[in-house]
C-alpha cells in the first residue's frame, strides 16, 4: 500500500467527537467506504480532480454527489460568485437573478411555465408534493426512486426511525417500469393519491411507452405527475427526462447539476399548480440567495452553449465499453456488470460470483483509491472529465484495480485482501436488473 490516511484518521476521530458519523451526509460518510484504506477529508479540487488531507491526489467520480457538473473551480462560475459577492449575498427583498434564471429554465423545460428556487433537492420534492395536496385535496402519495429525506419520503424506507406511521401510510412505493403495477396502486383507491413522483431515468432507462402510461393513468385518475429531475435535469438533456422522452409532467424538481456546486434547487411546473405557491408555505431565508442564483445561471449557460449533455454521453459511452474490456479481460464478469446510460454509467458488483455484493464492492472502491479514482457505483461525470488524458487515466487504473479484485478472488480468503472495515450499505432505493 502506497498511499497513507493517517491525518484523515486523525481528524475522523476528532470530528466524532462534535459530528455524529463525523459527516453532514451518509453518503460522504466512513460507511461508504474501507475505512483505513481510503480518504475521510478532502481539502482541494481543480477541475476533474481532488486532494485529500494526506495529499493524495485522485480523479473524481463522486464529483460531491452530482451537483458538481463543469469541474471543480471552474473559472466562468466562480467569476460570476465574485463579481456578486462584490454586490452582496442574501438581500432584504428579491433581486433580478431570481427572474433571469427563471426565464433561463423556463425556456429550456417543457413543462416549467413558472418556477421558485429552494437550496437542495428535498426542498424541491416536498414542496412538489405539498402542491400537489393543494391542488387535489388528497393525501396519499405513489412514489418511484430517491427523493430525499423528508417524512413523506424517508418513511417509505428501512431508515424510518423517528417518522410517524400515520405518515409513512400515506407514501406507497411501485416498482419502476411497471405501469400495471401503479396502475393497481392508484386502483386501490381511486380518489386518494395527490402525486404520482418518480425519477423519470437512471440506471435503468424507462422501457418504451412507461412514462407515456405514467402519465396517461394520472390524467384518467385526476394525480398531479411530478418528474424528480435531480439527477437526470441538465445531464441527460438541457430540458431533463422530460425533454429526452417528450413526455410532460405537471410539476418537476431540479438540482445538483444547476450550480457546480453551489446549493441550488428548483420546482418548476404549470402555472396553475405553482401559482398555489401564494397559498401554500414554501418560503426560505435564503431561496433568493444571490451567490447560487448567479453560479446558476453561468452554470445553465455553459452547459447549453457547450452541449454539456452530449458531452456527457460521448465521455460515458467510451468509459463504459473501456471497462468492460477490463472486466472481460480479467475474467471477472460474474462479479461485475456496467448499467446506466451514456450520460450516467455504472459499475457495480452482482453478488452472484465468487464474493457477495459488499466485498465486492468493498475492493474495487479500496483498488480504484489505491490507483487514483474516487468514485461511488457511478461515474458521475462533468465537463473537465473531458480534459486531455483523463478518461485514458480512468480506463487505466480500473485495469490495475479491477485486476487486483481478480487476483484477491483466486485466493482463499479474499476479505483477508481488505485493508480496512468493509463499505456500510445505506440503503437501496435506485432499481436496477443485473443483466446486461
């Protein structure tokens, strides 16, 4: 082992001292990862990479959860934060940022015709489900994906504690790709669901004709759409799912990729259901925040004028047939298997080869740090991955990692191979087949 943690060790366990699990995110936390043989803290980014606080240097996947979608320090964003901090950050009334990049998302979403701004994805979603209960007068909720971690939400998973059951029985999950089964759902109770709310795509891709049956079962049945474009808005098109599919919910949610790191979120949607904004309370000290509105907009505008999607999807394409080349070539395609679409690939363990599902995925996060790459399941891809020699870089280090997962699977006794605590799951809320 070449590279050393030991200051991320160090301010680990001093930060547990003032920070439960020492991160303000589960998935930023030890339990994503071998703790002993990978970064805690990170203290740099430039571009498409990051410096941890031991000095080691990586390419980055993880890219803070998505939201990071130019590159870190990208000189357009960070010259419109300091042009507006001259001006100042959080006004006493609202400012024109708000109404420019409104109109930027009105113009670039089908079915945004009005629009109010939150700071993270949860906002979006929550209040997307509060109007949704406005405008219908119902209260149940049928839910498809990740949507943050909300009562409405949360309580819908294993990590429930402390939500109320009379909450938790108001949100049914359904199964994505299966329009008979909400059908059945919605069935159920004719008059009780306010929202149908689903991530419109992801590591699978929607089957043809789902999202059409989607919507035309909330028309027939009188349930407001809502599309949680969080991850999928200004990475799979300009216009999000919506756009890439022609298909039109009543309200959506965006994010992550809107500010390159600045915390921004969106809800946008036909002006009949956002006007109940004026009834209903969804008001934040800090949703007209002026630094975010003005990463915002440089950020929209740079990924329009450089087709940022497309992009994308060239960069995924090549990393996803280069890695299965890699697994092909090391023999390990029982253990491995390449999901999602160009704009978002995926390498992720089977748990039907030789080793189960956390071992697997234990070891080749431990090798792909070993030789230079941070990432998650997903390479979470921004614009700076682009750069000259990176994607070569990406392709060669998961040769060197995932060849060391071969070789610790032909030993007998490959967790001996950790170097640390095996990953913590979480939980799983994103559904994906095996199968290539």
């Amino acid at each position: 082992m070449t590279r050393s943690f030991d200051r991320s060790q160090a301010l680990y366990q001093r930060a547990l001292e003032t920070i439960p699990l020492a991160s303000q995110t589960f998935s930023k936390s030890v339990m994503s990862t071998v703790e002993g043989a990978a970064p805690l803290f990170l203290e740099q980014g430039d571009g498409a990479r990051v410096r941890d606080v031991d000095g080691n240097s990586y390419v980055d996947y993880v890219m803070g959860l998505l939201p990071v979608v130019l590159g870190y320090r990208d000189p357009d964003v960070d010259t419109a934060i300091r042009a507006q901090l001259d001006r100042g950050i959080s006004f006493s009334l609202a400012t024109e940022l708000e109404t420019d990049l409104a109109e930027r998302l009105v113009s670039l979403i089908p079915c945004a015709e009005m629009v109010r701004f939150g700071k993270n994805g949860s906002d979006a979603t929550s209040a997307a489900v509060r109007l949704a209960r406005a405008h219908t007068g119902r209260d149940k909720v049928a839910i498809c994906g990740y949507h943050g971690w909300h009562d409405w939400y949360i309580g819908t998973t294993a990590r429930h504690l402390g939500v109320p059951k009379s909450v938790r029985e108001l949100s049914i999950t359904f199964p994505f790709n299966d329009a008979n089964a909400l059908e059945a759902l919605l069935k159920t109770e004719p008059d009780a669901f306010a929202a149908v709310i689903l991530e419109p795509a992801g590591l699978e891709a929607p089957e043809t004709g789902f999202l059409e049956a989607v919507r035309s079962l909330c028309d027939r049945y009188g349930v407001v759409l809502v599309f949680d474009e969080i991850v999928t808005g200004f990475r799979i098109h300009m216009g999000g799912a919506q756009a890439a599919y022609g298909v039109t919910p009543d309200l959506a949610c965006f994010g992550k990729a809107m500010g390159n790191g600045m915390p921004i979120s969106a809800i946008v949607g036909k002006g009949n259901m956002m006007r109940l904004m004026e009834d209903i309370f969804f008001s934040g000290t800090f949703g007209g925040e002026a630094l975010s509105l003005a990463a915002a907009i440089a950020t929209v505008d740079k990924l329009n004028s450089e087709d940022g999607p497309g992009k994308f999807s060239e960069m995924g394409a090549r990393l996803k047939k280069g890695v299965l080349s890699v697994i092909n070539s090391h023999g390990v395609s029982e253990e491995f298997v390449t999901k999602g679409d160009d704009w978002w690939p995926a390498l992720l363990p089977t748990g039907r080869g030789r080793g189960d599902a956390i071992l697997i995925g234990s070891l080749i996060k431990q090798e792909l740090i070993e030789a230079g790459v941070l990432m998650g399941a997903t390479f979470n891809l921004c614009l700076a991955h682009g750069d000259t020699g990176v994607i070569d870089e990406t392709l060669a280090a998961c040769d060197a990692a995932i060849g060391k997962v071969a070789e610790a699977l032909k030993s007998n006794d490959p967790h001996a191979r950790l170097r640390g605590k095996p990953m913590q799951p979480i939980f799983q809320v994103r559904q994906h087949k095996l199968e290539d």
